[in-house]
C-alpha cells in the first residue's frame, strides 16, 4: 500500500474514530500533501521512477501531489530535510512546529498499525513556537459592547436578539466558535444555567453561564427565535419550521462559524486594541477576568475544556503582564 493511501486512512482516522474537527483534519492534509509531494521531487531527483498519483477523493491527499512513497521510504533523513526546506522557505516557527507535529501523529499511527516497522519521526524535533499572548479586552471595553448589543436588540429585532444572546455565552462560558454554533435547544439547563457543550475530539463538558446570559438566550428564545423559524414563502400561509440548533441564521437553519466570526469582528473594531478580531477574543477575556477574580487555575482549566493544564497557564501570563503594565504605568519608582 502506497503512502498516499496510508495517508488518506490516516485522515480518516482522525475525523471517523478520533472525532477531529474539520478543520483540523484539513491542515493535517494540507500538511500531509507538503509532505508527499516533497517525497516524491526527492524521489525524482534522485533518478528513481515516479509513480501518478492514485485517484482517491476530491479532497484526498493523493489527488494533491503526484508520485507514491512506500512506507518504509518514509525515514528520519526525509522528514528532517522536509523541515529544514520548509525553515529555508522562511515558515514561521509555529508552521514548522504544526508540520512536526503531523509527522510525529502520521508516522506513530503507521508504526501502530503496523504499517511501518519503527517509528521514523520518534527522534524529529521542530523549533518551539513562539507564544504570543491572546487579545484580551478590558471590562469597560466589554461593557461597552453590550451596551451596543443591547441598543441593537431593543427594538426585537431577531438578529440582533441572537447577535446578543450569542456574544453573552461566548463571553459567560468562554466556549468556542464552534461550540457556540453547535449548541441545541435541549442543551440549555435554563434552571442550573450551564449548557452541554461538545468540544475538540467530540468531547463533551458541562459549562456554566451567567443570569445575563440567561436573560439574552431567554429572550431570544421567546422571540427572535420564533421568528426566524417562521416560514413565509410567496403565496403560501405562514408555516413554522423545526429546528434542534438554538443560534439560527435567516433562513431559520442553524447559523454558521463564518457568521459568528463576522458580527464578532464587526464589533471588535470599534473597541481600542489590537490583535485578531474573532470570537476566540471573548474566550481569551473570558478566561483571563476570571483568573483576575481570583479564579482557581484548574476550575479554569475544565471550563475550557483543555486537555492539559499547561494550554491554560498562557492566561497567567496575561495575568501577569497586565500586572506588570499597570505597575509600570502607576508606580513612582517603576
């Protein structure tokens, strides 16, 4: 079995039995393709035949580059000259450690799957990506969107009652973007106010979120929600559609990442600071103020639904830099 198959069972893998989001599995192919195709222009060079690429999908790896490298062609020499044409190429630090990290994923499945006798990337180090620290918004900036949030919703306007209903949970529960779209009606627990949330690798937590959240998600629920699921067509009675997703777009089906990331980002400008202007702003906030309230690290932790502890240190060190500026700014002697 060639390395391109070896490679599209792999992505299968994550996305079928590891539960990967579809945009993880996405770079992992992207990076996999990179891979191969380096693979098969070494191959090349060195006089060897090359071999067309197998037709395996539209979005399979093999239709991304041309020329099969068996398993056992996949050895330490090649992954480490794959790197280092990727750093002289002038990748960031964090592309290159993202790279490394596939290759040591790909070839440990290999090898566990006995596809591969030994595990190739075992000993491959990649430079450490450099850590910048997450936008965080200060509380007045905050406030100062809900207010706006609340301006916009005062009128029952449906899309501004979810707009607002969806930045409340995003802020309250520090939840993804993807986890934000994916909730469901029935995943609200209006009386505990926590909502079942699925996460990365399909796993599922249980978060809490505040009484102003529960007032916005209440009223949209009671009223913008409705509206949306109301179908008019030309010439027909209105009917009403049925849909579990709670967040729904115009058409009253369940709204979309892309949605989400274009009312955060609109209101993310007008806001003093710089940095990305997605939702996963609020969730670094989010984070960051309730370290600041003197928040248990691991309490923290579960919230986000990291895996490890040390993902949700980097919010210490916001707590600290803020700290620091504003000891820097305030102190006579500083």
């Amino acid at each position: 079995m060639s390395l391109e198959q070896n490679a599209d069972d792999f992505l299968s893998h994550l996305a079928l039995e590891r539960g990967y989001s579809e945009n993880t599995v996405r770079a992992y192919r992207s990076d996999l393709a990179n891979l191969l195709a380096f693979a098969a222009d070494r191959r090349a060079q060195a006089g060897t035949e090359t071999v067309g690429a197998e037709s395996v999908g539209a979005e399979s790896v093999g239709a991304e580059t041309a020329g099969a490298e068996g398993s056992a062609g996949m050895t330490l020499d090649l992954l480490r000259d794959w790197l280092w044409a990727a750093s002289n190429g002038g990748l960031s630090k964090a592309t290159m450690a993202r790279r490394s990290a596939t290759a040591k994923s790909f070839s440990a499945w290999l090898t566990r799957t006995g596809l591969q006798t030994g595990d190739a990337a075992v000993r491959l180090r990649a430079p450490r990506a450099d850590r910048s620290l997450p936008r965080v918004l200060s509380r007045a900036s905050v406030q100062s969107i809900f207010d706006l949030l609340d301006e916009r919703a005062s009128d029952g306007d449906p899309i501004g009652e979810r707009n607002r209903a969806i930045v409340e949970l995003l802020y309250a529960s520090a939840l993804r973007v993807s986890e934000i779209v994916g909730i469901d009606v029935d995943d609200l627990d209006e009386e505990r106010r926590t909502v079942l949330v699925t996460g990365k690798g399909s796993k599922q937590r249980v978060v809490p979120f505040g009484a102003p959240a529960l007032a916005a998600v209440t009223q949209y629920r009671q009223n913008g929600r409705r509206e949306q699921l109301i179908s008019t067509a030309p010439g027909q009675e209105s009917q009403m559609r049925v849909s579990s997703a709670l967040f729904l777009n115009t058409r009253g089906e369940r709204v979309g990442t892309r949605s989400v990331y274009a009312v955060v980002s609109e209101l993310l400008s007008r806001v003093p600071g710089t940095g990305p202007e997605g939702p996963h702003a609020f969730r670094h906030t989010a984070a960051t103020h309730l370290l600041d309230g003197g928040a248990d690290l691991r309490a923290v932790q579960e919230m986000l639904g990291h895996s490890s502890l040390g993902t949700t240190q980097i919010y210490t060190h916001v707590t600290t830099e803020r700290l620091r500026s504003t000891y820097l700014a305030a102190h006579p002697r500083a």
